[in-house]
C-alpha cells in the first residue's frame, strides 16, 4: 500500500542527533562570574565574544551546544591573552559551580568537569573528554582580555546521521513527539564505545563496537537493569541490535562461579564494589535476553548463553529461604540504590518470577523441553508463595516486603501486571487505582506511597520520588491493562516535564521533591529513561511483534486524545509503516505497510 507515511517532512523539526561527528555550538552568552547571562548571540567564528578580567570588568563566555551532547572539546583563541582560564562542562545551568567553589569542589567530586588552561593568540587547545554537557562555561582566573575564535565538539556517541534509517514516531501533540526524540537522542548519547566508559570516558567497560550504559555522563557503565528499556528502544529506533548483544555479553563475561553476575561493567574500583551485591539485577540480565531474542529471533546467542542462564537461576534459587528470594547484606542493592528494604521484597520476587518464565521460553525455544517445565513449575510455585505472603487482599495490591506490610511499591506491583503475575483485570485496576490516589505527582508517578525515611525525606534520592525507569514499567502496566489515557497521562506528566526542562533534549535519572532537577549527582541524560520511545511506537503507534521477531506483527494503534498518529519500526528488509487517523464521522482509519514476507496478523483501530 503506497503513500502510508503523510508527515515524514516533520521529522527534520524534532530530530536532535548531529549531522556530523564535528558538533558547533548554538550561540554564545556572555556572563558574569556568577553565571548570570548578559548578552547572547547566535555562534559563528566572528562573534568575537570576549573574556575579560580586569578592575572594572569580570566576564565569562557560556557555550551553548542547544543539547545535550558529548566528546572531546576543542577551543581556537583569538587576539588577546589570559595567563589562566578555567573551563566547566555542565549538563544544566543549575550544575555551574561558581569560581569560589570549583577547585574544592573537583577534588571532592569527580564528576565536576573543570579543567585550566592559558589562553593565548591563535591557540588551539584540545580538552579531555565529557561523556555528556550541554553547555561549556570558560571564565578567567587572572587577569587578561581574550576573544574566542572557535569551538567544537568530536562527538563519541552513538551517531544515526541518516534519518530515513531510523524509526519514528509522529502525532498531533508536539509534546509527545519531543519526547519520543529526546528518548532516542537519550538511548544514543548513552550508546558509546567501550573504550570510552566510566566518568568522563577513562576506562574499558566492555567488547564490540557499542554498548548501552546508563548514564552519558555518570557512570558510564553498563548497568544491567539500565539496559531492559534502551534496548527496547533499540528496537523500534535505530536497530542497533549488536549493541545490546554486546552489552549482554560484556556483563556475562564477568558471571561468578556461584551464577552471580555483576549488575555492571568492570570500570572503577567504586562501580566493581557497588556492583557485587544486586541481587535483582541478575534477574534483569535474563529477562533482557529474552526480550532480545523475541525482538531479533537470534537463536545462535541464545544456545551460546543458556548455560550463563542456568548458573543465574541457581543462583537466584540459592537466594531464597521458604519459597521467597530473601534481602541479606550480600544481595540487598537494588534499582532504587539509596532504599535498604529489608525481609522478602515484592520487587525481587516478581523480578525473579520473570526471570523463571522468560528462561522457561528461551528453554523451549532451544530444545530444552524438560529444564522448561522445571523453570515454569518453579515459577508456579513462587507465586504462590508471592500471593500468599505478600498480596493484601483488603487493599487489593502487593506490599513492600514481608518485614514492612505498611508501604505499597510501584515496581513490584507494575511488574507483577507486566510478567503475568497478575492476570485478574480486577486486581491489576485496584493496583492502577491506588497509584494514582497515593503516587501520582504533576511531573509523574513516585515509587512508593509513604516515604522510607520520615525524618530525612531529602536526603535520600529514591525516597518517594519520579523516577522514569520505573514510570516506563507502570505506563507499560497501564497499556497492557487497557488503560490506555492513563498511561498517556502518565507520558506527558513525566517525560514531558523533563523535555520542557533544561537542558531539553534529554531525560533525567531520577525527578526531585518538586519535579525539578535533583542536585549534581542527578544524571540528566540516563539510558534507563528512554523507555517512553518504545511505549509510544508500541501502543499509540501500536505496533508490536507476535512471537519471536518481526516476522509477524500486530498493528493496534491507540489514538486516545490524539487526532492522528504516523511512523515506522525497523524490521528486516526495511519498516513496518502506519498511519492512523480519526474520521470526521467517527472511527479511526488506519493504514500500514510491510516489507515482503512479513505477515500482518491483524489491523484494529483504537479511540
């Protein structure tokens, strides 16, 4: 069917990923010391914006790139000198550590960019490398005037220059058509080389060509969790399958004698320590698999790497005590990193549900007939003992853990819906229904009902805040339990605060108290919140593999509010390709296309 895609021209207003792997700012401000802007002009080689410092005048020039963006910097001066400039790499202006504060503040926290250089006539300096900053902020530290004549970028991320290679979402609410781009600029600053992990690319995380990790900026690992909703937007973005296989086998390489494997990539001495005692994340590092091979039908990786799966589960069952996976001081980091729960967890359990089940079918799918069945009865068995000692059936949703009945979590109860725990409509609509009454926030949902900590409600970052790892997982239970405006509701308080935000083109680890930026160790570009650009092309695009690849897929758009919807999800020998719109008289039209030798299970219109 011809003539499907209307809107494609569109694109080219929303797409944020560089031309070129040589990235130039957008404009240039001129500042006072204390970061206040001035004066602002669109960047060229001839705005001859200056640096001074002298009695009278203290002044600093800002970079602004218009995105978030990442590499090595490079700065060409003009006329004039200074004996001393500092430079400072920042995500957000509410990341700028004013002059007083810089060199205290870069010995006590790594994360602080902020570099010193001379700044003569005609130099070219070369700076190291950022794995993520938006702005670049030059200021003088002695005396001196001195114009800056160039500035650029040589931008390392993940690059896709050609946009008639990518997927695409498009609808009649710009703010979801920013968020579907600001989740793939999101997933491709925080696809990089290996070569080039931990803060500010210093060490070797892994093999291949690409990796997926969590944050651009901070830390540069491959966290395992991190890599479940960025490889889902792999798939119906840019494709790039390889790096999520190679990002599962940068972590498996590292898999202990007892199944335990390292929730991240070998990196820094703080991130290998950190990463010995997530007990969850084993649990992610299968269910990723599986969503692999059901996304790409890779059977070869899936043979190579069962064994690695079998070793995860017996470690995951040597975890348990009484039927249920236990918190101990061995295993108790978790997703949420700065909340200990203690007891038997909801979030855990469900995790490992999941896992069971997702090793079940990879069983299956390999030949392994009598190890399936023995992963499904196990699964049988554990949630049985979820129900029993961690369903409350007066309220009608999970607990937090059987050492604290009194907190009601969003990951376990959003997990439960998604993993098929739950298959009651009832009892999933009493959970959607108690989040929002007790979680919902104007910028999105937060992850628990009552706070961990009463006494210390700031100082703890995952304590009863947004966090949009997990608002993808409760969106997710909204689409699959058919509550379809929810779960948009839910898109547009959390991604599309952030994208109406600073720095814009990116989205954060986690949202503070009020919604806003939550202090300097906040990531403002992490892989984990890209989640949003699968859930748009899955369920308001609508469309969704059935079985194993894209050899058949379904085509179920959700228009809810909107007055249409278009675009495209890369499968082999080129797009599944929809548009749906609404009719003047009622209904919804809907039309797609597919390359040769895909079959079309089905087209339903959704209003």
């Amino acid at each position: 069917m011809a003539g499907v895609l209307k809107e494609k021209g569109m694109i080219k207003g929303y797409w944020l990923e560089p031309d070129s792997r040589r990235v130039e700012p957008e404009a240039l401000a001129v500042t006072t010391l204390g970061g206040k802007v001035l004066q602002r002009v669109p960047y060229s080689d001839a705005a001859g914006l200056e640096l001074r410092a002298s009695a009278s005048r203290r002044h600093g020039i800002l970079v602004d790139f218009g995105r978030e963006v990442g590499g090595f910097p490079h700065l060409v001066f003009g006329s004039g000198k200074c004996r001393r400039v500092a430079v400072q790499a920042i995500e957000s202006m509410e990341h700028m550590v004013k002059p007083v504060l810089a060199e205290g503040a870069a010995i006590a926290d790594p994360l602080i960019y902020l570099h010193h250089l001379k700044a003569l006539p005609g130099r070219h300096v070369d700076l190291p490398h950022c794995g993520g900053f938006r702005y670049i902020w030059l200021y003088p530290e002695h005396p001196g005037r001195v114009t800056l004549r160039e500035v650029w970028v040589d931008y390392t991320p993940y690059l896709t220059t050609d946009k008639d290679a990518c997927g695409y979402f498009l609808s009649s609410d710009d703010l979801l058509n920013r968020a579907w781009f600001a989740g793939l600029h999101t997933l491709e600053m925080c696809t990089v080389d290996p070569a080039l992990g931990g803060i500010h690319g210093k060490h070797r995380i892994g093999e291949g060509e690409w990796v997926l990790v969590d944050g651009a900026r901070r830390d540069r690992l491959i966290w395992t969790a991190d890599i479940s909703p960025m490889a889902v937007a792999t798939y119906v973005s840019n494709n790039n399958t390889r790096a999520v296989r190679d990002s599962l086998l940068s972590l498996v390489a590292h898999q202990e004698k007892n199944g335990y494997i390292p929730a991240c990539s070998p990196g820094p001495l703080t991130g290998r320590i950190a990463g010995s005692f997530f007990g969850d994340y084993v649990a992610w590092w299968v269910v990723t698999l599986y969503q692999y091979y059901t996304h790409t039908g890779d059977r070869e990786t899936v043979g190579e790497l069962f064994p690695a799966i079998k070793r995860a589960l017996h470690y995951l069952h040597s975890q348990c005590s009484r039927g249920l996976f236990r918190q101990t001081p061995f295993n108790m980091m978790e997703w949420c990193f700065t909340v200990f729960r203690l007891g038997k967890p909801m979030y855990t359990n469900v995790m490992y549900y999941w896992a069971l089940n997702s090793a079940s079918f990879l069983a299956h799918e390999i030949g392994e007939e009598d190890v399936s069945i023995g992963y499904v009865s196990r699964a049988y068995r554990l949630s049985e003992a979820i129900e029993r000692e961690l369903f409350d059936e007066e309220l009608g949703v999970f607990i937090d853990t059987t050492a604290d009945r009194g907190r009601v979590p969003q990951d376990g109860n959003s997990l439960a819906i998604i993993s098929s725990l739950v298959s009651e409509p009832d009892v999933a609509k009493s959970i959607l229904h108690r989040f929002r009454e007790s979680l919902w926030e104007e910028w999105g949902s937060t992850n628990v009902d009552v706070p961990y900590y009463r006494l210390t409600p700031g100082l703890q970052p995952h304590n009863k805040r947004v966090i949009p790892f997990m608002n993808n997982y409760e969106a997710l239970a909204r689409f699959i339990s058919g509550d379809d405006q929810g779960a948009l509701e839910l898109v547009r308080r959390c991604w599309g605060t952030m994208v109406q935000s600073e720095p814009g083109t990116t989205f954060w680890e986690w949202m503070g108290r009020t919604g806003g930026v939550d202090g300097r160790l906040c990531s403002l570009c992490h892989g984990w919140s890209s989640g949003v650009v699968s859930l748009l092309s899955k369920f308001v695009l609508g469309i969704r593999p059935v079985g194993v690849g894209y050899g058949r897929y379904r085509v179920d758009p959700c228009l809810v509010d909107l007055e249409w919807v278009e675009g495209r999800v890369p499968v082999e020998g080129g797009f599944v390709e929809v548009r749906a719109e609404k009719k003047k008289k009622g209904g919804v039209e809907v039309n797609a296309r597919a390359p040769r030798g895909i079959e079309i299970e089905g087209i339903t219109g959704g209003s």
